[in-house]
C-alpha cells in the first residue's frame, strides 16, 4: 500500500510540477511578445524619424536649387540688359542650330 500512496504522491508532484510549468511558459510567451511589440515599435519610431530627416533634407535641397536658379535668372537678365545686341545674335544663332539639327532627323 506504501507503494501505491508514494505513486500516487509522485503523480500529485509531477502533475503540479507541469501546471507550474504552462505557468511559466504563458508567463514567457507574454513576456517575449511584450518584448517584440517594444522592439517594433522602436524599429517603426526609427524609421518615421529617418523619413522625416529625409523629407527636410529634400526640401532644403529644392529650396536650395529654387534660389540658385533664380540667381542664374538674375544673372542672365543682367547680362541680356548690358547687351542686347549680342544676346539677340547668340539667340537666333542657337535656333538656327536646333532647326537644321531637326530638319536633319525628319
């Protein structure tokens, strides 16, 4: 009988032990997905600030270009207005070009 009751006793044990233990693996799989969800959302956070950074840079970029192109307007308009004469020649001398580098090709 003494058998029995220590069998019984050693089922009792292994059977708590094993509650214990899905215990403790849900308590880490909710960790682990805990730790997945922060991870994510900092890799999420990293790359809305890496394309905010990226979107300013463009920006200054076209702002950039948008004043050195109207420098070059400027530029140009000043040198159109100290001479005149020489500006309408190169003009009619680029068209000149464009229209025999096109009656070529049709």
């Amino acid at each position: 009988m003494t058998q029995k009751k220590e069998a019984a006793d050693s089922e009792a044990s292994v059977r708590d032990e094993l509650v214990q233990l899905r215990a403790d693996i849900d308590g880490l799989v909710g960790t682990v997905g805990r730790l997945a969800n922060g991870a994510a959302g900092s890799l999420v956070d990293g790359a809305k600030r890496t394309i905010s950074h990226t979107g300013e840079q463009a920006s200054e970029a076209y702002d950039a270009a948008l004043a050195e192109g109207r420098r070059a307007m400027k530029t140009a308009g000043k040198t159109i207005k100290a001479n005149p004469y020489l500006s309408i020649a190169i003009a009619a001398g680029v068209g000149l070009l464009v229209g025999k580098l096109l009656s070529r090709h049709s």
